[in-house]
C-alpha cells in the first residue's frame, strides 16, 4: 500500500468518526469531508479504501469491526451514512432544493 493511499484511507476513516459522532447529521454538500466521503461512495472505493489503514506504524491495529460502529459485515452502514446526511440537511442553513 502507498502512502498515498493510507493518507486517503486515514482521512477516510477521521470523516466517519466525525459523522459518527454528531447528533445532527452533516451535509455533504456544505462539509468538505462528507462531500468526499460521497464521491467515494459514489466511485465504488469507499468500503475498500476504509479496510486499507488497518495498523499504526507500532504495529497496533486501528482498525477492528467489532469496535468500529460505522462498519460491519465488511462495508460501511450505508444506512446511518445516508441517514446522518439526510437528518444533516434539515438542519443546514443553506437551501439546496433551489440547486
């Protein structure tokens, strides 16, 4: 794996956590990391790319299904993401239905 791809990966990875842990969801069209997280989605890439930063350079596993809430069964919850997306626009500022 490149380094590259572990950057990407880790940011990946930083998104979801900060989704994971706001209350009322987050707009993709207004936040730049679940805009990412989107196109990632939107390529395909999300799921593999997540599975790609899974130790620190000590070796200690950072990344675990079993601890890791956003993921299961080997793929991100689609369901929360789109719901945490969904519940995010409602409450943001911007009018994106005159988009």
């Amino acid at each position: 794996m490149t380094k590259r791809v572990t950057a990407y990966a880790m940011l990946a990875h930083h998104a979801l956590n900060e989704l994971w842990m706001d209350k009322e969801g987050c707009c993709p069209k207004c936040c730049a990391p679940c805009g990412a997280l989107q196109l990632l989605d939107s390529e395909g890439i999300l799921d593999a790319l997540v599975q790609e930063w899974h130790e620190y350079d000590n070796g200690m596993k950072v990344f675990r299904e079993d601890t890791t809430p956003w993921f299961a069964h080997g793929k991100v919850d689609r369901g929360w993401m789109y719901s945490q997306w969904s519940l995010g626009q409602v409450h943001c500022g911007d009018d994106h239905n005159a988009e």
